[in-house]
C-alpha cells in the first residue's frame, strides 16, 4: 500500500472491540516509526479515556480544546494540534469530556462525517498519514473513524477471546463498509506475542490459516520496554531504540507502506 500525497492522505483506524490488546500502544509506535522514516504523521485520540494523550506527557485535564471539539464543529483541526517530540508527528487530543460529546453526537444527522469533514478542510495542512486511537467499543466516536479511514488495523492477541471478539467485529466492519465507507479496508495485527507457550503459537498458526493475507506478517511481542516507554511519555524508538517491540514496530511500518488492500 502505497502512502499517499499530502493531499490525499492515508487514515488509518487501530480499532478493536476487545481491550487490552495493545491499541493505544500500536497507534503511538506505529505513527513514531511513521515520523521516523519521513512521513508526517498525525494522531488523533478518540478514547474518553485518553491514554494517547497522556503517553505524550499531555494533561488531558488541563485541555481547553480537544478532538471533542472538532467533532462539535467548534474548532478546526489545526487550531487544536499539538506538536509532539517528534517534530513530524502531531497529536489531536482528548480527554473525558468525549463522554459528553459522544452523547450529543447520537442526535445529530451525519455525524458519522464530522471528522472526514474537518481532515478534508486541512488543504494548508499535510499529513502523510493520519492513525485514530479508537476506544474498546462500537461508538459514534469510532463509527467518524472508520468511516473517514482507508485501512482499519485490528490488534489481536493469541487466545480464545480475542478471535471470538475479532468475528463479530467483521460484521460490523461489513455494515460500515456497506453503508457509509465503501472503499474501508481491514488487516489483523499480532501484539503481545509471547513465543515461549505452545498456545500462543496453537493460535497464531490459526490466525495465519483462517486470515491469510489479511494478517500483517509483522508481530508485535511482549516487551517490558513498551510498558516503560508509556510511562516516560516516550515513543518505544525513543525509549529504547534497539528493543525488539521497537523493531518490530518499524518492520509494520515498512510492511504498511509496501502491502496490497483487502476487501471485507
């Protein structure tokens, strides 16, 4: 998959149902890894809880303005960005006030559209890429996202649950898909991979014979390091730049950019 120009940008959803399968941290060490190979990158945290927002040593308390407000119309995208360390990525913040918003957003007609209406405006901006942390849930605050998004990346873990919840989340890919973002692509992504247990294996061999190519060949393991790299407020290719995780993530990166789109 090619990544666009600046004027036709590349959106990309981290997106599953099912928490703790390491989405906030594949959207911050994928969109660091992003930056670091060239591309100007922008994140947008779509969580309440805003753990995005706060792994960029940002105080989601102490915002005026946040991403709540671009979906409400009552800001521009640009007018609500944050420079991160990295000079080419940026941060659309949020904080808990999303809860409210998210409320207000189900009276509202085409709201499903409020986000693909505020990235097209940026004609002055460029962003190469743009990844949306979406929360744990099928939300107005999700549905902006996958609709305005070329590619949803699903982090999976290797156990029963993840692949039962990952099933039922396809169905509601396909409905999106059908109604509101015809041209909206998915691929799985392994995190927190742990190659010492016979399980783990037993389901990644089941992920790869049921999924095929819609399975990044990439696979995030477990690493200590990405847990510290959170609590620093640093990227993990700060943090600990030789760390496994961290060239894992830079190897996603280059897969993203040379991979073919799947059709739901």
């Amino acid at each position: 998959m090619d990544i666009p120009e600046s004027n036709n940008r590349l959106r990309i959803s981290i997106s599953s149902q099912k928490g703790g399968v390491a989405k906030t941290t594949t959207c911050l060490s994928l969109g660091a890894s992003l930056a670091e190979q060239g591309y100007s990158v922008l994140l947008v945290d779509l969580d309440p809880q805003a753990h995005l927002t706060q792994a960029l040593t940002v105080d989601p308390d102490s915002l005026r303005r946040t991403v709540g407000d671009v979906l409400l119309l009552q800001a521009n995208i640009d007018e609500v960005s944050r420079e991160t360390e990295f000079l080419s990525m940026d941060i659309l913040p949020s904080n808990r006030g999303l809860i409210l918003v998210e409320k207000l957003l189900h009276s509202v007609n085409g709201y499903e559209f409020r986000l693909r209406a505020s990235l097209d405006a940026l004609k002055d901006q460029f962003y190469d890429v743009v990844l949306f942390d979406c929360p744990p849930s099928f939300s107005p605050l999700t549905i902006n996202a996958l609709t305005v998004s070329d590619l949803v990346i699903v982090p999976v873990t290797c156990d029963f649950f993840s692949m039962q919840s990952f099933r039922a989340y396809t169905n509601l890919l396909r409905m999106v898909k059908k109604n509101l973002n015809p041209g909206l692509e998915y691929r799985l992504l392994i995190t927190m991979f742990d190659r010492r247990t016979r399980m783990s294996m037993m389901f990644l061999e089941q992920f790869r014979e049921k999924f095929g190519n819609r399975l990044f060949d990439t696979v995030i393991p477990i690493d200590a390091k990405l847990k510290e790299s959170s609590l620093f407020g640093r990227p993990i290719n700060l943090y600990a730049r030789k760390a496994r995780s961290a060239q894992e993530y830079r190897a996603l990166a280059l897969e993203l950019q040379s991979c073919q789109k799947m059709t739901i």
